[in-house]
C-alpha cells in the first residue's frame, strides 16, 4: 500500500517530513490538512494523532505522528542515503541540533501558542519574532564551520530542520544576516536534488500567484 502522508503547505513539520521522503525516494499520496480551517483538530485527524499535530505518515501497516519520530522510524527502515551519522557522539550532537529546534523555537511559533500569547497580530508576530531570533543565534553556534551544511560536509536530519526554520523566521521579520553560517547551510541545503519536492510553494493547497 502506498504510504499517505496527512500535512499542510506552511507546516514547518510537514515540511521536513516531505524532505526526508524524497530523499529516501519514498513515493506517497498527499493528504492535505488546512491548520488555517482547524482540520488537524477534528476527529478523523485526532484518532490518528490525539495532540491534533500534523504531519501524520501512514506506512508499513502503522500510522506515524510527530516528525521526529516519522524522520527516525524512516532511518531505520530505510537506511540509504543516510541522514543521521554514525557513532554515539554524532548521533548525538545531530539530535541536539533537531532539539534546538524542535523544541526551542518551531513550538512557540504554532498558531495555538501565539492565540495565546498575545490578542492582536502585531503581538503575536513580535512573539514568534523574538523566539526565531534566539534559536537561529543558537543555531549559528552550533553548525559546523568548515560546512557547507549544517554540521558538515553531508546532507543530514539536521538541515531538514533548519531550513524551514528560516523560511519562518524570514515570515516573522528576523534580520538573518547576522547569521552567515546559518545561510550557508541553507543555500547548500536547497542546492540538493530532493529539496525543490518539498518546498511549500509547490505543494497543494498553496496559494498560486
């Protein structure tokens, strides 16, 4: 059965989902689910993730929520290419490069938490604004110098993460340019071959010029 993969355009987290699975050649059907509309609220979306976060991956029989989770399971079943390094100390410091983000900054930024954060527009984008502009200062310092991604000479998990992370931090007004390697990162990330599948301009539902 061909995987479904339940997501939304902006979703920073459907976006790396939609990476990794061109990148480990994985060809799915897409399900869309409009957060504007609340649809990842309703019950069809809750029964198959109870939080109502997408992205959601149905593959190998199982039904998948949480992108880190979907980008983990993916490694393991299908190894090749890699997207996580070898050894315990690699390994590790890739996932504090997802955590950074996965925890410290794309969270604060979700519609529901800026609902509640601030009443008006204005607040609500000087919230996430002012935690986009710490996290990318903490991912200037943890990306690897010599390059030219994120940490190193390869593809990994963690550029899959980063880079959605700018294009919101770019949505919420953060002036990047203090953070060069940060833009490095990027533009080597989006130069690789699978990355263009999974821009959200070009996924259904976006809006169309």
């Amino acid at each position: 059965m061909k995987p479904i993969l339940y997501h939304y355009w902006r979703s920073s987290s459907s976006w790396r989902v939609r990476w990794a699975l061109a990148v480990k050649a994985v060809d799915f059907e897409s399900r869309i689910v409009d957060l504007s509309a609340g649809e990842q609220l309703s019950p069809e979306a809750r029964a198959k993730n109870p939080i109502g976060h997408i992205p959601i991956l149905e593959i190998d029989g199982l039904v998948l929520a949480e992108s880190v989770a979907i980008l983990e399971y993916l490694e393991d079943t299908r190894p090749t290419p890699a997207l996580y390094p070898t050894g315990a100390a690699a390994r590790a410091r890739t996932r504090r490069f997802v955590e950074t983000i996965n925890s410290g900054i794309q969270p604060l930024q979700n519609l529901s938490v800026l609902k509640r954060a601030a009443a008006d527009p204005a607040g609500q984008k000087e919230w996430a604004a002012h935690f986009n502009q710490r996290g990318m200062a903490a991912c200037e310092a943890l990306i690897h110098e010599s390059g030219p991604f994120a940490l190193g000479a390869e593809l990994s998990v963690a550029d899959l993460f980063l880079v959605p992370q700018v294009y919101s931090a770019r949505r919420f007004g953060v002036d990047l340019a203090p953070y060069p390697l940060v833009l490095r990162a990027e533009a080597a990330a989006l130069a690789t071959e699978q990355a263009q599948a999974a821009l959200p301009e070009t996924q259904p539902g976006a809006p169309r010029p």
